[in-house]
C-alpha cells in the first residue's frame, strides 16, 4: 500500500453560520495525482484551500476537525504555517505571475529563502521551467517581463515558480480552466511527468482530464464527498447513484 | 438624431472641453514664462533679496523652498509609508478604522490657511519653536501627509489579492508578502504620489506665513553647522520660502523692481513644480517598466 502523504478525518468548514463542509474524510497517496470533481459550489476549492491554509486569510471562517501531512495536524498551535505552504505549494485558476521577469518570478521564492548564488539560482530557473514544459519557448527571454506571455504560458511560469521552492505536494485549482485545449493538454502532459515526484491534488470541471490523468477522484456534492476512489473504477463503474448521473451529465 | 450622430455631438463637446482646458493652462504657463524668464538670470538666483532697492535675487528663499522641502519630506515619508500600509494591510474593518480613515479625509480637504494657524498656535507658540524652519516642516507634514497617506494607501490597495495570494502560497509571511510582493507592484504609484506632494509643498505659502515665517535673515553657505545661527542648516532659524517671497513682495513690496522680482520668482516656482511633475511621470514610469521586467 501507498504511503498516505495528507489525510482527512471529519473535516467540518463554517463561512460565518453556513456549513460548507459537513465531515469531509479523504487521504492522498504519495506521488499519485487525486482530482476532485463535483458541480459548482460544492466546496472542492475550499477543500483544497483548507490543505494549506489559505482560508486561515477568509474572516469568520471555523474549521473542525483533523487534517494531517505526514502525520502531523497541520492545524496544531504550533503549526508554522509558512512552513506548510512551503511543503503544500498552490497553483491557482487564474495565472498570478508577479510582473516581474520571467527568471525574477521563477527564483522569488529561493531568493527570498536567502539564495543568492548566481548559479545555483540560474539552475533552479531552468530545472523548474524545464518541468514545467515551458524553457523552450521562453529560453531567450527570461528577463522580459512575465505578463508579456500568453494565459498558458503564465501558468506555466506560476507552476514553475511553485516547482522550484520544491514543496511535496501540489494544489491545483482548475488551472487549465481559463486555458486553451493545447495549453491544457500540455499542462495536463506535465503534470503526468511530475507525478514521479510530486503529490498532485487537483481540482478540475473537466471530466476527460480527471479520467486522464488522475489515479484517484474524489467526487463532492453539497459539501460532502459522495464518492472517493481509482479513477478508473469510477469512471467505469461508480457505487452511487448521484455519481452516475453526474458523470453522465445529468445534473449540476 | 440617431445614436452615430449623438455620438458624433458628445465627441465634439468633450474635445471643445478639454481644448479649452489645455489652452487656459497653456495661456497661463506662457504668461508667466514670458513675464518672468526675462529677469531669471544666475545672478538673480543667488543672490539675497533686497528690501528697499532694486536688484534683489532668491537665493536665500530658493535656497530654503528646497530645504524646507527636503525636511518635510524627510518627516512625512516614513510616517505616510507606515500610516498607509497599516490601512491597506493591516487594519481589520472596524469602527476605530472607519474613524481614522474619515480623519484622514478630513485632514486632506483641510484649507492650507487652517493648518498654518495650527501650525502658529501649536508650533510656534505652544511649542516655542518660533518662526522657523522647525515649525514650518511640522505645518507642512500636517498639509501633507494626509493625502501622502492615502496616496500610498490607494497605491497598495491597486494590488490584486492574487497577488498576495500567490506569495503567501509560496511561503511568504504576511510581512514579507507586503514588502516584496505589494511593495514593489505599487511603487511606482507610490513614488509618482510622492513626487507630485512635493510639488505642492514646494509651493505652498498660506501654510507657512506664520510658521516657518516672513523673513530670511542673511546665511554664510560656507557654514554647515546646524548649530551656528547663520548657518542655511540651522533648522530654528526664519526662513521665507520662494512662494512666501512672492505674496509678500505682491502684498506689501516697495523695492523698486518688485514686479519684476515678483514675475522672476514666480516664473522659477513654476519651472520647479513642473519639473517636479515631469519627474513624477518620468520616474514612475521607469520604474515600472524596471519593477516589471528586467530587475
Ligand atoms: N469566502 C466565502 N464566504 C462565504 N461563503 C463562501 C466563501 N467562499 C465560498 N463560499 C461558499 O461555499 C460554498 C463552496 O464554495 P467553493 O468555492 O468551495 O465551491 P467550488 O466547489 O470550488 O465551486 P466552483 O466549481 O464554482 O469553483 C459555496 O456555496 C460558496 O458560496
Ligand atoms: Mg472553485
């Protein structure tokens, strides 16, 4: 059996006085990519914000139960929350480069960590972007400025500035979502290569790239998780009736 | 009247406008270019003023316009950077910060004449700074520093949180989120604001009539001991500044060039406030264009 990297146990999530969560239990191995699937506003990217603690930024937001990395509950009071978003890197939906370089995005988070090596910094840049199946094309242009590249290309760049602080895992929101087909399938391509080494958890509306690419998938309705297991027995053949429909197109 | 034509209508009125608008400044600038470039010469810039007898130059109050610009700047920077990323990052959304943002409001519509008897009562008096440069930098941060503040607040809140969000989630610490992330994004916004207060500083009278005060005692620009009386950095010392110079002289003048000192000094206070706002423009966009490529 695979080594459980994140699990969840009874996780419960309160915006004020609405339950957006209501007891969510998931686990994710160590270098399998999981999708998280489900109709709009059933609480997949507050799920996912919860694994690093992004919604720690959200006022009024209560969260119960226990979530651990490797065995430690990342919601403990002596939790250094840096140092989990360092561990639990994040590529969000819409492309955020800081509009700086290309290079200056890639190596923010090692310079900041106090590298200054020029050469070791240079080597990030390209190992990073090299994964991120974007250095060819921006080989020759790595001091312009981030925001000059294409919608694709920038998330290729955010990616790579998440691959170079080396987290262990990955949080993806929907990040082909405000893509095109051929940027997708090249990021979708990437994170294929990348899952060697990386705990991918991905959230994505599109039901060809959960089957795609992902070992596992965890379908959420209505702030719970009506089914969670191998993407192919699911795709196949889910347990549930409301799996069934949704894979089908029936509802949401 | 169909919508192409009303469009056509609305276009020709808007340009009428802003044509008006653009000759009026054009006429004013070209008027007090021309009345005063005339009498600009380097001798008129350096030389002490004169009271009863034609000839006078600037120096001095050119001299002390920069000096007193510097030090209010000096005072009012740190405070409007402190003030402003307070608002914009930290403050949560209570009443005391409604409280302090309306002051702020306030204070930045507060007629300049207002704050220079603030600054006579509280300084000058109350303080026993007297008339000098001390009290005239404090009367300026007050004038300034409100709209600084907000200037650096807006500038910060221009920043998207995607932004922040994407530092945080590489690891940053709120701080560090806001110092290297936020920071650099808004400077240029930040320094253009800057630029453009100083500006305004530079020509502010009304503010220092009775704080930093009327007249401008003779200096020895060989001495640069804050604390000898005669020094030009002797900060207790009066000082009228170029802009006081010129109502002054307009006001209550009886040398025999006053016109045409007035028309000088005025026409080098403009040339300063516009080359301090073509150096707003200037700096900020290259810093941008640094800050967002090549750094
Ligand atoms: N900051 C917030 N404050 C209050 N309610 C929120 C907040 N963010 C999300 N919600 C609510 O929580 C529920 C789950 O939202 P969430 O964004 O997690 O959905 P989602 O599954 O990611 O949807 P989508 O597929 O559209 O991105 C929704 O009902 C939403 O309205
Ligand atoms: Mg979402």
């Amino acid at each position: 059996m695979k080594k459980q990297v994140i699990t969840s146990r009874d996780v419960h999530l309160f915006y004020g006085d609405f339950e957006a969560l209501t007891g969510i239990d998931l686990a994710f191995n160590e270098h399998e990519i999981t999708a998280m699937i489900g109709p709009s506003g059933c609480g997949k990217s507050t799920y996912l914000r919860i694994l690093n603690r992004m919604n720690d930024l959200i006022p009024n937001v209560k969260i119960t139960g226990d979530i651990e990395l490797e065995g430690k509950n990342i919601y403990a009071p002596d939790t250094d929350v840096v140092q989990l978003r360092k561990q639990v890197g994040m590529v969000f939906q819409q492309p955020n480069p800081f509009p700086f370089s290309i290079y200056d995005n890639v190596v923010y988070g090692l310079r900041l960590a106090g590298i200054k090596d020029r050469a070791q910094l240079d080597e990030a840049a390209e190992t990073s972007l090299k994964a991120a199946a974007i250095w060819d094309e921006v080989k020759d242009k790595l001091h312009e400025s981030a925001l000059s590249l294409s919608g694709g290309q920038q998330q290729r760049v955010c990616i790579a500035r998440v691959l170079a602080v080396r987290p262990e895992v990955i949080l993806m929101d929907e990040p082909t979502s405000a893509l095109d087909p051929i940027s997708s399938t090249q990021i979708e391509n990437m994170l294929l290569e990348l899952r060697s080494q990386y705990t991918i958890i991905l959230v994505t509306h599109n039901m060809h790239q959960a089957s795609r690419i992902s070992d596992k998938t965890a379908f959420f309705l209505q702030g719970r998780v009506v089914e969670f297991d191998d993407t192919k027995k699911m795709f196949l053949n889910p347990k549930e009736k409301e799996t069934e429909d949704y894979l089908n197109g029936r509802f949401g | 009247m169909d919508a192409k034509q009303k469009d056509k209508l609305a276009t020709g009125i808007l340009y009428a406008i802003a044509g008006i608008i653009v000759l009026l400044l054009a006429s004013l600038l070209g008027y007090i270019l021309i009345q005063g470039l005339p009498h600009v010469s380097w001798h008129f810039l350096t030389s002490p003023a004169k009271a009863f007898e034609a000839g006078g130059g600037i120096g001095i109050q050119l001299f002390n316009s920069v000096y007193l610009l510097v030090l209010s700047m000096l005072i009012s920077v740190p405070i409007a950077l402190g003030a402003g990323i307070y608002l914009a990052e930290y403050a949560k959304a209570n009443w005391i910060t409604d409280v302090v943002r309306t002051a702020i409001e306030i204070l930045s519509s507060l007629p300049s004449v207002v704050v220079g008897l603030f600054g006579f009562l509280v300084f000058v008096l109350q303080f026993n700074f007297g008339f000098s440069i001390l009290s005239g930098a404090l009367a300026l941060t007050m004038f300034n520093l409100p709209l600084l503040t907000r200037n650096v607040e807006d500038s910060l809140r221009q920043v998207s949180f995607a932004q922040r969000e994407a530092g945080l989630a590489l690891g940053l610490s709120r701080w560090e989120t806001v110092i290297h992330v936020v920071i650099p994004e808004s400077l240029p916004g930040i320094i253009t604001g800057m630029i453009l207060g100083a500006g305004r500083v530079f020509g502010e009278a009304a503010a220092l009539i009775y704080t930093a005060g009327q007249s401008a005692p003779a200096l020895n620009f060989s001495d640069w001991n804050p604390f000898d009386i005669a020094s030009p950095l002797n900060p207790i010392r009066p000082a009228e500044t170029l802009a006081v110079h010129i109502w002054k002289i307009n006001s209550e003048g009886i040398q025999p060039d006053a016109a045409a000192v007035s028309a000088g000094a005025s026409a080098v206070l403009i040339l300063a406030v516009l080359l301090f706002n073509i150096l707003a423009r200037f700096l900020g966009n290259r810093l941008y264009r640094k800050m967002t490529a090549e750094s």
